[in-house]
C-alpha cells in the first residue's frame, strides 16, 4: 500500500538495496580508478607573451582549411575545456572537419599581474596572437571563435580591429548583460568593485567558484554527488565524473584591474547595449563588427541566458548574422554527446559557406 509520500516499503527495501550494491561495488571500484588527464589532443606552442601562451592542436591529418581558426576562451576557466578528453572535445571535432584550430592560454595570473588590464588582454595578448596567426598562415585575417567572457573580448576586439577578423564565432556570450533572468548580473551590479578589487588585489579564484556554485546551489553542491552513488560501478563513468570535478575547481585567480574593468563595463553599465566601454582609450562600437557572424546559445544555460546572448543581432554591424541554438546547458555545449555530433559541424560548414 502508498503511504503518504506516494511510495511502498518495498520499493524502499528496493532502493535501499540497490544503495548497498553500488556502495559495495565502489569499494572494488574506486581503488582502480586512474588519475584523470584533460586534454585529448596534441598541442605545440607556437607563440607566447608572458604567462601567455597560444597553442595549435595538431590532429589525425592536415588541416585543409587555410584560414586559421582562433579559440579565445575566458578568463575564469581553464580553456581545455574545450578539448577535456577523446570522446568530448570540441577540438578533437573541429580538426575531423579539416580546420586549422589554435587556442589562447591565458596563464594563472599571479599578484605581478595585478594591473593587467582589459587593454593588456585585448589589444596585447589577443591582437598579439591574431597578428602571429596572420604572419604564420600568409592571411590577412583569421577566424575567431569566442567563447563565454572569451566571446565579449572577440566582439570587443573585432569592433577595434575589423579588417584582422575574417568571421566571428561567439558561443554563449553574453552581449545584454541586463535581462531580467541573468542572476549573475544581479549578484554584481550593487557591488563596490572598487572597494572590493582595492581590498583584494586579484580576484581568489575560490571566491569566484563559491558564486557560480551558488546560482543553483542544491544542483552543483548536493544533487551531483548524491548522483555519484548511481556510478559507483562504473570506472570510466567515475574517471569523467572527476575529470570534470579538476576542470570546475582548477580556476585561475582574477587580475584585478581588468576584472574592475569588466564589472562596471559590462555588468553594471550594460556596455554592449548601453554604450560606454572603452579599451585602451578606444570605444568599443559594435556596429564596426562588420564581419560574418555565427552566434551560437544554449537554450537551458543558466549563466549566459538565450536572451542575453540573442540581443547580439540588434548592435552588431553586419548583414551577415547567423544564430544557432543547442539544446542544452552552459558546459553541454562542449562536452555533451549532442554537441559532439552538432556543434563542430555547424560551425564547420558554417565556415564553409564563406571561404573565399
């Protein structure tokens, strides 16, 4: 019979024996479980500024693309994400369709850096590697696909160097910064940057993961390791389980003066829509992006919401936009089985269209 609760004593006993075999089965397991590498693709350092450094994935075969593809990447995370291991890697997919893909290391800024600025990492690092790139492969621009906080620099920088941008990629970027279902940006757009980046130095990169954990509290710091007990019996569910664990805490501490930038630029001043960034004495005008433009969101992301991202298609100055919506979630765009098969591809063929 139902109790209350709508469930029997036996399907209690059921679960409660069900509970006992994975744990017994973890203790078999977990003693064999290997330590866990990220990365699924070979890399050469082919550039570098400092801490710095920009890296070119070298794949199965020869790249038939000509055109360079640069991966930038935000500052919050680590970029090897997007290549995290053999079976989800954004990478590993991209150089199956023949592109020629290189990504930005930002480095693990330490108090040195505590004054690198928006200007440093846009017009210095960022224009640094694309002009490296532009040498390298004999093209006057290259292609660059943005990533999250990497994707507002890549828009930042197209708008300040258009003729070096020969197509922009951007992917769960946020350009709206003000939607009514962005909690992030509530979070910030009260805060005392000042007081708080003055106090601080760089930004702990703890203290940065203690936020993003907190948007969905009883998801990512109860529900996914309650869940852990379902894989206990599965070594190589395990291994991807901690792999992604060492990619979400291996976070870089936050240069301060760019980090004071990008609040009051972006969170508090809305500055993509409402005008009003400046880097390196330059005003960041998106109508000068002027380029062909993929803008690809995930429909369930909780920190770059779809509309958030979609108000790209009103400030950028090309006629030549294009959106691509992903079912899924800010980190299933890179790693989930749906993005493998999708996303690479699209982009791919995207590309393709206007190779010329």
């Amino acid at each position: 019979m139902n109790g209350p609760l709508n469930f029997t004593a036996e399907a209690l006993a059921q679960e409660a024996t069900t509970l006992v075999q994975k744990l017994s089965a973890g203790l078999h397991t977990l003693p064999e479980v290997d330590d866990v590498h990220y990365g699924a693709t070979q890399k050469q350092e082919v550039w570098r500024d400092g801490k710095v450094v920009l890296y070119r994935f070298v794949g199965e075969k020869a790249p038939t693309a000509k055109v360079p593809l640069l991966i930038v990447y935000a500052l919050v995370n680590r970029p090897y994400m997007v290549d995290l291991q053999h079976d989800r890697s954004l990478v590993k997919g991209l150089l199956a369709q023949g592109e020629d893909v290189y990504v930005i290391d930002w480095g693990y800024p330490d108090r040195s850096d505590r004054f690198l600025e928006l200007d440093d990492y846009i017009n210095r690092f960022i224009d640094g590697a694309v002009d490296h790139l532009r040498d390298s492969s004999g093209r006057g621009a290259v292609n660059v696909l943005g990533i999250c906080q990497g994707g507002a620099f890549s828009l930042c920088y197209a708008s300040l160097h258009p003729e070096k941008v020969k197509n922009l990629i951007t992917m769960v970027t946020p350009v709206d910064f003000h939607t009514p279902d962005n909690m992030l940006s509530h979070w910030t757009r009260e805060l005392d940057v000042d007081l708080f980046v003055d106090a601080l130095g760089n930004v702990p990169a703890d203290m940065m993961n203690a936020c993003y954990l907190m948007l969905k509290p009883f998801r990512l710091n109860l529900q996914k390791y309650v869940g852990l007990m379902d894989i206990l019996d599965d070594k190589r569910a395990i291994e991807d389980f901690l792999r992604m664990e060492k990619w979400i805490f291996d976070s870089p501490d936050l240069a301060g003066e760019a980090f004071r930038q990008f609040i009051k630029q972006f969170y508090q001043r809305n500055g993509f829509i409402k005008g009003g960034i400046e880097i390196g004495g330059e005003t960041v005008d998106l109508g000068f992006v002027d380029m062909p433009v993929l803008n690809i969101y995930a429909e369930q992301d909780h920190l770059v919401p779809p509309d958030a991202s979609r108000a790209l298609k009103d400030v950028v100055g090309t006629a030549d936009y294009t959106e691509l919506s992903f079912k899924g979630g800010h980190i299933g765009i890179y790693v989930s089985s749906r993005a493998q098969r999708e996303v690479p591809t699209a982009i791919h063929h995207w590309l393709g269209q206007r190779a010329r």
